[in-house]
C-alpha cells in the first residue's frame, strides 16, 4: 500500500474520501472541521444533532458532500471522550485509539471499495503532542487493518485500499509526520509478513519452505542467511530440537538471519548485539502425547514466534537500526509417528544437560532450549526468545497481553514499555527458585514438564535453564497469536503480535 505526505489542505484535497476525526464529548466544532461544516451547509452539526454520530471511539459514518467539496464523501470517525485522552499522562494508550480509530475508517472505505483517501493529523489542536508519533500510530492503524489473505480464494474481493495520503498545510511539520508515517508503514508491513506466515497451511509453510522464505528476505534486505540442514544440526548435538523433529518425514530447518549495521555507515566502532529466538513448530499435533481436533485447529500458527523475528529482523535492516541482531529459528512439524520421541525418553540436549520427556506436547520448549544455548556462541548482549508456548497463558492472562518472564530487571522493563507505546501488552510473571523444584527429573538433569498449576511459569523457567547468565527475556504470545473475532486493526485468524513490540524495543534500544 503507497503512504504519501503531502502539503496541503483536506477540504482542498480531491480523493475518494477524507477523514476527520470527533471527540464524542466535544461540545463545538473548531477550526478546519467547523470550516467544512460551513460549507456544507452544517451538515456535520446535523448529523452531531441528531445523535446518529456522537464521535464514540471507532464510531464512523459517511457524509456526501453533493459537490460542496472537492472530495465526495467524508468519513467521520469517533475518537471517544477527549477527557480520556491524556496525551502528557498515558500516551501509550492514546496511541492506541489513534490506531484503532484509523484502522475503524480504513475498514469503513473498504467497505465501500474505495481504494484511496486522505486525512490529516489528529487531534488537530492537541498541546505537547508528537506528531511523528501521532503519524505512526495512523499508518498503522490504515495499514494492519487493511490486511487481506485470499491467496487460497479462486473468487478474490477487490477490498483493499490501494494507498492513503496524509495531508497538512504546515510546512514545518511535514519533516516529522513523513517520519512517523514512513516507520509506521515498516512496523505494520512487517506485522501483516507475520500473520501471513502465521496464516499458511502447514502443508504449505513446512520447515523448509519457512527456511526459503527467510532466504529471500536475506535477499531482499541484505542479510546473512544460515540455513542447517539435518547433518549440520546433528554435528551442533541439538538432540533436543532434533528429538521433536523426528516424528515428521518433514525434515528441520535451523534458520539463523544476521543483520549487522553498513559499515560504510557505521557511527560507532561497536554495536551491541542482540540475538532474537522465535518458536518455528509449523505444526503442533502434540506427537504422541496427541492433542485432540478441537486443540489442533490453531497448531498452524505455532510458528509464530519464528515468523515475528524473521520480519523483525528485515524490518531492523530496513530501519537502519544501530544494532547486531542475530535471529534463530528453529523450524519443526511435532507430529506422532513410529520414529516419534516416547514419552520417558531421555536425551542429551546442546548444552550437555540431560532432559527427561514426559509430555512429548510440551515441544516448544526442547526446541527453544537448544536454540537458547546455541544464541551464546554469539555472546550476545541479550537474549530474547517470543513463542506461542503454553495454554496456560492464555489460562493466566486471557487474550488481552502476553505473558514475559526473564532474568534482568532492566530489560523486562524496557519490554514493557514497548508494550504501552505498541499497544501489544505484556505483564510480568515470577520465575522464583521455587518453580525449578517441578521440572526436577528422578533420572535426568530435568524433565519437561511440570504439572498444570503455574505451567506457563514453569516452561519459562524451563527455558532459563539454558540461558545461563545472559540478560534474557522471553515472550509467551500463545494467548494473542489468533484472534477468533475480528477488531479494528486485527483479522480474524493470525495477530502478528510481537512483530510492533520487538521493533519497538529495538528501536528504543539504549544499552544495559
Ligand atoms: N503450541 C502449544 C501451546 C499453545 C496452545 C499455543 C494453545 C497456542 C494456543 C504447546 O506446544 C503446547 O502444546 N503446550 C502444552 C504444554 C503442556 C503439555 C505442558 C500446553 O500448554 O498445553
Ligand atoms: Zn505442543
Ligand atoms: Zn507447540
């Protein structure tokens, strides 16, 4: 979709449609808005009188403008009660109604096969408020909801808007609202990269096709790209990844894509490095610990985690971010088979430590902690790992945030503030010495699994196992990787989340 800034003014724009924005609690109309209304003859107070449009959040209705203007319609969208929208207090979830209010009259358009409009920056008249900010979250909001799968429909719906322009007369601000715009394009883009993968079948988006996939984004944003075949992961002894492997003909993938800063362009002798783990089952039957039907409808997006930090890391390479970044998926169906893992097994993961398989569903977390132990050889600065890896987050926190967990205060931190600014939550849950009593194996250093209360928890400590000291974070989205319903900015089927998230927290990245 083309994003485009431009001088102007929107009642001087010709588009499909325009966009102008309502406080549901605002008593007049100011400024460009009053200006339209009197050219239309008040209809706007018209249909503010007749309370058939109060400007709730993502309220929308169309006015014809019957040649009064050079644009035939305008959508009108709800931002809710301005006394609510606290730009100096809780800016995050300002942001958050811009996207959804955007994304509200985005979906409005498509409904009437428009295929392009203009708006401008709202709220117009906001005191301290940051316009490159404000763009982002506008873009984002036209651009996620603007998300379409129907490579598999033989009837496609022409419904998707072909671009939008953002249009403001101040020539001062331009500058700031390209920037936001631009960045908010990348962020969504590589959100809607995600939930395409996400979305696939898993007779389609194999481990190998996952690894093609990362191939050509290598391509396209010049980065380094590994993929480790069978033999090369058995000469690493990743006998845990590969223990999940090996119920599925489909052979594994072990997917590491390296984006290091231009040299030529380099502002600093050292960058900090950073690796990113994503979860790549690309299909979770639960191998011989069987999940039923019902369990299996979503397990094609158990990839997830793997897809967000491949489109995490092209996006950072398409940012420019100061940063290494190194990311690791490890790529696997966990199906039942005659040459499945069993249930009692014991093998000899990457870092030497003996594991004992009592649940062989319990997957996610054998292939992760071979990666994990793998990401040190980068000696990395920190370690992040994302994962759609228990129900009982979704049990924990329902479909609202994602559950994180790690070892480093500062870093847990800074993830939660890239959860308010991206509207994709997080919140913290305890890792205490105390839960590493559930995962103690009577024959092996520890065993998989650790019964059902606080089982979200225990997979995350788990997982700490193999990290050592590196500042680690990790990332449980099992409870927001599918949506059932559709919501402004979101599709039913695949969210994308964590995509915004990570690149936010990159973006912010300042050091330990
Ligand atoms: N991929 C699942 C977790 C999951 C569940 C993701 C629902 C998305 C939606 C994971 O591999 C799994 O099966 N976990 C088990 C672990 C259990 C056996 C300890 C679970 O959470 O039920
Ligand atoms: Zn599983
Ligand atoms: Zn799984």
């Amino acid at each position: 979709m083309k994003v485009k800034v431009k001088r102007g003014r929107i009642d001087q724009t010709g588009d499909q449609a325009i966009t102008l924005a309502h406080f549901e609690d605002q008593k007049k109309l100011t400024g460009l808005v009053k200006a339209i209304d009197e050219r239309l003859s008040g209809m706007i107070s018209h249909l503010l009188k007749n309370k058939d449009f109060v400007g709730r959040s993502n309220q929308t209705a169309i006015i014809y403008t019957q040649g009064k203007l050079p644009t035939p319609r305008i959508i009108l969208v709800g931002l809710g009660k301005s006394a609510e929208f606290d730009w100096n207090g809780q800016r995050g979830a300002c942001l958050e109604k811009l996207r959804q209010a955007f994304a509200s009259a985005c979906r409005r358009a498509k409904e009437l096969r428009i295929k392009s409009f203009s708006t401008m920056v709202f709220p117009a008249d906001l005191k301290g408020m940051d316009l490159a900010k404000v763009s982002q979250a506008m873009a984002e909001g036209i651009l996620l909801s603007n998300y379409q799968m129907d490579q598999y429909k033989s009837a496609k719906e022409e419904r998707s808007l072909e671009g939008f322009t953002i249009v403001e007369e101040d020539r001062e601000k331009i500058k700031a609202i390209e920037k936001g715009a631009a960045l908010g394009k990348v962020f969504a883009e590589a959100t809607n990269f995600a939930r395409d993968l996400a979305n696939y079948p898993s007779n389609i988006l194999t481990p190998t096709r996952l690894s093609l996939e990362a191939e050509k984004l290598a391509k396209e944003n010049n980065l380094r790209c590994r993929i480790l075949s069978l033999p090369q992961i058995k000469r690493l002894k990743m006998n845990s990844f590969l223990a999940v492997a090996s119920g599925s003909k489909e052979p594994p993938k072990l997917i590491i894509l390296e984006y290091r800063p231009d040299e030529r362009l380099a502002k600093k002798k050292k960058y900090d490095t950073l690796v990113l783990v994503g979860k790549g089952i690309t299909f979770d039957a639960g191998g011989l610990s069987l999940k039923t039907t019902e369990e299996m409808l979503e397990m094609k997006g158990d990839m997830t985690g793997g897809a967000v930090v491949m489109s995490v890391v092209s996006a950072s390479a398409k940012l420019k971010f100061p940063l290494n970044l190194i990311g690791i998926i490890p790529a696997a169906e966990n199906l039942p088979s005659g040459t499945a893992l069993k249930i009692g097994d014991i093998i000899t993961s990457h870092s030497k430590k003996t594991i004992e398989i009592l649940n062989t569903d319990a997957e996610g977390r054998l292939i992760l902690a071979d990666a994990l132990s793998y990401a040190k050889v980068f000696k990395p600065d920190a370690i992040l790992d994302i994962a759609t890896l228990t129900s009982a987050i979704k049990i924990a926190l329902g479909t609202i945030c994602a559950g994180i967990f790690g070892n480093h205060e500062k870093l847990k931190s800074k993830m939660i503030q890239a959860g308010q600014k991206t509207g994709e939550r997080v919140w913290e849950l305890p890792l205490w010495d105390d839960y590493q009593e559930f995962i103690k194996s009577d024959l092996a250093d520890i065993k998989n699994v650790g019964g059902k209360p606080g089982a979200a928890i225990i997979a995350a400590r788990f997982l700490q196992n193999f990290v050592g000291n590196y500042p680690w974070v990790h990332v449980d989205i099992a409870g927001v990787d599918f949506s059932e319903k559709e919501r402004p900015y979101i599709p039913k089927g695949a969210i994308g989340f964590g995509a915004r998230l990570l690149l936010q927290f990159l973006r912010d990245w300042d050091g330990l």
